[in-house]
C-alpha cells in the first residue's frame, strides 16, 4: 500500500497523562515498513505539550529523534519547532497556498532536505507562515539560505545551499530566496578535510584511486602453518543501525544511545511498522515473537556467541557476505578521496565493527568482505560503499579491494581459493522498476546523484548498466580463474542468498569444480545441501547476523533466526555447522570436493 501524505515535517506526539500515541501517521498498512524517501517510517514522539494546549501560547516541544532509517539522519534533529499564528484555519491555509499553484516562481512536488544532519546556516527553525511569498521573504533575508520549502498547513523551512531536493510529493511548493534562483541538481559534497585515519599500502598495493581499480585482483596468499583443526567463520547481514554521531542513524525510540541497534522490520504477519513499536517499548502482538532480550541487540548477541567458541576453534578468517552496515551502508556520500577515510567511516567500523567483533581467537583475524545492498544505499547507489574498500588500506584486517577479489589460502596439506563476488545487480533494475527495492531507482536517489569522483555509476541512467557490467565482467573472470585453479577446494562467496543466477552456479559445480557457495541476504541461517536446484551444490545462507530483524522468531528451541556458521576444512571435507546466538549448533552438513567436469556422484537432495 502506498504511503500517504501526512505531515513532511517532524511528527510529534501529543500525550494525555502518560500514554503516548505510538501510531505512526506518515506510513500504515505497508508490508515492508517500505516507503518514500521522505515519508518512510517517520516515528511519534513524546512531547511537552498536551492535546488540551494545542491553542496556547508557544511551549518548547521536544524534536523527534527518530530518523528516516534508509537514508541520513533527519535535518530537523535538534530543531527547535516555532509554531506562528496557530489561530489561523487550516482552510484558509489552504486557500492561499493553492493561489500560488501554477506560479512559476516555485517548484510543486518538490522539498529540500539538509544531507547528514550538517545545519551549515545558523538560526534554521520550522515557522508557520501565510504564504510561500512570506516563507521566500525569510529566505532572503537569511544569511546563507539556498532554499525555502512551504507546506499546505502554512509550515516553511529554510535550508542552506548544501541541501537537495526531494521530489514526487504533493501539497509542498519551494523556491529560492529570489524568482530563478533554485538550482534542481544535486551536488555531491566533497570532503575536503584529512584523513581521520591513516591510509597505507597494504598487500603490496598501493591505495586505489577508482573503485574498480583492483577489480578481480589476487589478494596475497595467506599461509597457514598452524599444526591445528582448521576452521573458518562466515557471517552476513551484521552491522546494526548506528546511534551515536557522525552518521548516526535512528529508527525508533532509544536509539540514540551507544552500541549497534538492531534495525526493526517485518517478521511474518507483524509488519515493519508495528514492529518498530515493539522496539521502541509498546505494547507488542503476540504474531511479531519480539524478544527485547534477543532481538534488541541481535548483533551483540551473535558476536557473543561468536567470540566464545572462538578460543577454542581458532579461525583461521573469516567470510563477510554483505550488508554491513544498516540502513544504508556508510552513511556519507561516494565521493571521498580513496586515499582518505571519512569521519563517518571510521566512527561507523569502529562502533559496528572494531567494538564488537574482538577478543582471543578474532583478533587479527582477516575478513574476506563483500558489498551487500544495503552497502550501496539499500534502494540509492550514493552512499559510502568506495569508502569499505577503501577502509582495506586503513585496517590490518578488513580486506575488500574491490567489488569482487579472489584469496588464496595454503594449509600445510591443502590448499583453498576464496572468490568473492558482489551479486548487487540482483537489486539494480531500470530506473523507474520497483522503487521500494532498486538501487538504481529514480524515486529515492537524489536528482543528479553521482559517484563519478570515485568511479562508480556516473548517475542514474548509469546505474543500471555500471551494476551489470560488474557482473558480466567477474562471471567470466571467476569461469576462467575456475579453469586453471590448482587449489583442492573451491569456494564462492556472495550476498545474495541460494538460489539466484542458479543454472549458471549449477555449471561453476558440474563443469568448472565449484565446492560450495556461501550466501546471506535473507536474514535466517540456512543449509542446502547438495541442493538440486543447483546441480548437487551445496549453498547456505548466514545472513542472521543480527544488524536486520531475523525473520524466523528467536525466541523459540534451537532458533535458527541468529548466528553464523563455522566451517572445519581438511582436505578430505568441509563440515559445516549453524550456531546460532546462544551459542547451540543447530544445523549441520558434510561437503566433500568435486573435481572439474565430474559432479558430486553422491545422491543430490531435494
């Protein structure tokens, strides 16, 4: 169901006694919680004014701090609301908005919206005004001032030039602070400041100037001399929603706070919405099976598990499957210099990433990474994605130097080539397919998007093809590195989940000796075993993390809703085991190699 216009500024609560409305007025009855760029999940808050006082003098109102969690953190965060001439009626409102309708001064269907909470013009506040003449009147008087936006209900908001516009939303006019003067393309910042941390060669290669730069590259063999059983850890779907800044990112109530908080969506009949009540404390339904226990913190809980069984089984590294970083991957621009690392990326790696995954048996560790949507701004493509690969050069153990990259790894008996592949064109569709699920949508990227500075899409149009070529391009490359492997096992590595692209997977199995396929994307943990629809490949799905809401309940004997998978490699098999956050195996399986052009002659399942 489409998401209906309510109000496109900050919503605010009002409360009688002690109860809050925890109704959300700006998105009901959608499956996904999935709405517009500017509408989606909107959260009430509790206010300082109760419904009795609406008509009173001025009070201060608390600003809502729950933020649009698919994009940056709203601009109107610490905003104080003015509320100016309250007496006058709504119809009267409306009647003089409608007047200025078809004048060319202004843009109709269009907002302006500061980008990552940066207020670059002093003295910003919401004001109620009789007018868009009035509301463009302020604008020019105030220093800095790119862009005035002027509402229905007589609601105005100055924003600087920094700020882009949002579009495809009715009941809003906005201008310049003069006729002419409003530019309609985005312009993708800069970042202009150092380094936060220090960026150096590693693996013998140079920083990358391009994102694509070392595409299909061979990271340094990794040797493994340890007289030891030898295990390997896989994990997808992890990094939490951010609460602290820069970059913070709040979905519901409480999230303000330090730590990772578990992005809130749907499970089963409980839709997003009602989901996020559950989180930020309502009273929740039975159907949603919310665990505040488990699924709160879900990250936290799997890292714990995680580093428990870690001094005793010693990984060796570790396979990252994507999605990293919730809602929206880094939560800067593309665009940032390879050779730097932004504020925003370093405050996200180490609150998500450093802080949580540490301890004896993961120190030092190395992560195999790849890019999941989310990474690249789960329905955009100009988040921060350059910025994880280019976070290898500034990291002793985060590797991802590019979209796909292969690793190999010599045991004292055996030998493994890792090949990393990045399946995000599986979400990238022409522009104007599926909004609610397209990195390459028209709807929620920002007019004139870009992220040519690092190499990546030129713009929308670009978008589409730039994904696809990365495909076409790493298919052939991993076909021929298949070809000639040496290695004794062969194992693929991707976000999206078992089942996409799948005859041509069948063919890596049969023709080319693929071994097994590691997989996330759907937020469960998951064993196809020798799995038909792939030719006798087993595949599996570890994307319950715990950055997203699982959507199998936790609270259940032996929940596979949570966890990662630890896989003990020799040369005669892999054995694969499904822990989930409490720390029990709750699925397993034995994976033995397959030599190329001969399939695995053991009896395929169904």
């Amino acid at each position: 169901m489409r998401c209906r216009l309510a109000w496109l500024l900050p919503i605010y609560s009002l409360v009688s006694g002690d109860e809050s409305l925890l109704v959300d007025d700006a998105c009901t009855n959608s499956e996904e919680g999935d709405c517009s760029l500017s509408l989606r999940q909107l959260r009430l808050h509790k206010a300082q004014e109760s419904a009795e006082s609406v008509h009173s003098e001025p009070q201060s109102i608390e600003p809502v701090s729950f933020v649009l969690p698919c994009t940056e953190p709203s601009e109107f965060e610490g905003v104080q609301l003015t509320e100016m001439k309250a007496e006058e009626e709504k119809e009267e409102m409306e009647d003089a908005f409608a007047k200025y309708r078809g004048d060319d001064c202004f843009q109709q269907r269009v907002y302006w919206r500061e980008r990552n909470n940066v207020i670059t013009m002093p003295g910003t506040h919401r004001t109620r005004q009789s007018s868009p003449q009035h509301c463009q009147e302020l604008c020019a008087k105030m220093t800095g001032c790119g862009h005035f936006s002027y509402w229905s209900d007589g609601g105005c908001l100055l924003t600087s030039d920094g700020a882009h516009p949002v579009k495809y939303h009715g009941g809003v006019l906005s201008g310049g602070p003069s006729c002419g003067s409003t530019a309609d393309t985005y312009k993708e910042p800069a970042y202009k400041g150092p380094s936060v941390m220090k960026v150096a060669p590693r693996g013998g290669m140079d920083p990358p100037t391009h994102v694509q730069q070392y595409n299909g590259v061979a990271w340094p063999t990794m040797k493994i001399t340890d007289d030891k059983e030898h295990h390997i850890y896989a994990i997808g779907d992890w990094g939490a929603l951010i609460g602290t800044h820069p970059g913070q990112m709040i979905q519901y109530r409480g999230g303000h706070t330090a730590g990772p908080h578990t992005m809130a969506r749907w499970r089963g009949a409980c839709n997003t919405d009602t989901m996020l009540g559950c989180f930020a404390g309502a009273a929740c339904p039975d159907s949603c099976h919310y665990s505040p226990e488990i699924d709160y913190r879900a990250q936290v809980k799997v890292a714990d598990a995680l580093k428990k069984r870690a001094p005793d089984t010693k990984p060796d590294f570790f396979i990252n499957v994507g999605d990293n970083f919730y809602w929206g991957g880094v939560n800067t621009d593309c665009g940032t210099p390879m050779n730097k690392i932004h504020p925003v990326t370093a405050h996200q790696f180490n609150e998500i990433f450093e802080r949580v995954y540490f301890g004896p048996g993961v120190d030092g560790k190395p992560w195999l990474s790849v890019l999941g949507n989310h990474d690249y701004g789960g329905f955009q493509f100009n988040k921060g994605w350059d910025q994880q690969i280019a976070y290898t050069w500034a990291s002793d153990r985060w590797i991802m130097p590019g979209q796909y990259f292969m690793q190999r790894v010599e045991y004292p008996d055996f030998s493994v080539e890792v090949f990393m592949l990045d399946t995000n064109m599986m979400d990238s569709h022409p522009k104007h397919a599926d909004p609610r699920h397209n990195i390459c949508g028209q709807q929620n990227n920002p007019p004139g998007a870009s992220c040519s500075a690092t190499g990546g899409p030129k713009n929308l149009d670009d978008c589409f093809s730039f994904m696809w070529d990365v495909w076409r391009a790493e298919q052939k490359w991993i076909e021929k590195k298949l070809k000639s492997s040496t290695a004794d096992w062969q194992i693929a590595a991707t976000h999206f989940q078992c089942g996409h692209q799948a005859s041509w997977y069948k063919k890596l199995h049969q023709d080319l000796g693929l071994d097994l396929l590691v997989t996330g994307h759907t937020h469960t943990q998951a064993i196809f075993h020798k799995w038909k629809v792939l030719g006798g490949l087993t595949c599996f799905i570890t994307g319950g993390g715990g950055g997203i809401t699982s959507e199998n309940p936790p609270d259940v004997p032996r929940s596979a809703a949570y966890g990662f998978f630890d896989l003990t490699i020799s040369k005669e098999k892999i054995k694969l085991e499904s822990v989930n956050f409490r720390g029990e195996v709750v699925g397993t399986a034995t994976v033995t190699p397959v030599s190329r052009g001969e399939a695995n002659t053991t009896e395929v399942e169904a």
